[in-house]
C-alpha cells in the first residue's frame, strides 16, 4: 500500500525544460512532468512502453513516423523500442507511465 502526495516529492530537470516527478513501483515508473514552452525532446528510444497523456497545454510529438499535436485529454501508447521525441508548443503538464521501472529516472 502507498499514499503518496505528488506535490510533495522531489522534482529533477530530466532534460533542459523538462522537470518530473517520479513514483516507482515493482513494475512502473509514474511520471508527473512540467514542461517549459519551447523544450525539445530529442528523437530517443527505450525497452520501456509508455503511456503519455497531456494534462494541460499542447504537445507536438513524434511516434515513428507520424507527428501529431496532442492537448488536454489526449493519450498516445508508445510501444517499446519505436523512436519518438517532440516539442511543448505551449507550457505542458504531462503524465507518463512507464514499464517496466524507470531506473535511471531513480534518485
């Protein structure tokens, strides 16, 4: 059992304009990101899938081969290995979920 207070956990700048916070179970990684306008997240990949849905502003990401600009609501699956990366069009809130852990997202 954890009850946990996100405002309350420590927050860590993964990359320029990206600040998270981060709660780690056995077998996922939730990720509470604040993002600045502008902030880029270089095309990458990684053995994680990934869940990402835009809580506030709007986010221009690219999946494969296909970019899209998500906003509030929307949620976009990311399988393990495909090559995805974007930028914050606005000031972004975004929550990510990640399996398996996160380990490098640790501290």
């Amino acid at each position: 059992f954890m009850d946990i207070e996100v405002q309350q956990l420590p927050q860590k700048e993964i990359i320029k304009g990206f600040r998270g916070k981060f709660i780690h179970t056995e077998t996922v990684t939730l990720a509470f990101f604040e993002v600045e306008k502008g902030a880029a997240l270089p095309l990458h990949s990684h053995i994680h899938e990934q869940v990402t849905q835009v809580l506030e502003g709007q986010f221009q990401l690219t999946v494969g081969d296909e970019t899209k600009v998500y906003e509030k609501g929307q949620v976009v699956i990311i399988p393990s290995n495909v090559p995805h990366g974007g930028v914050a069009l606005t000031t972004c809130k975004i929550f990510d979920i990640f399996t398996p852990v996160r380990e490098d997202y640790k501290f």
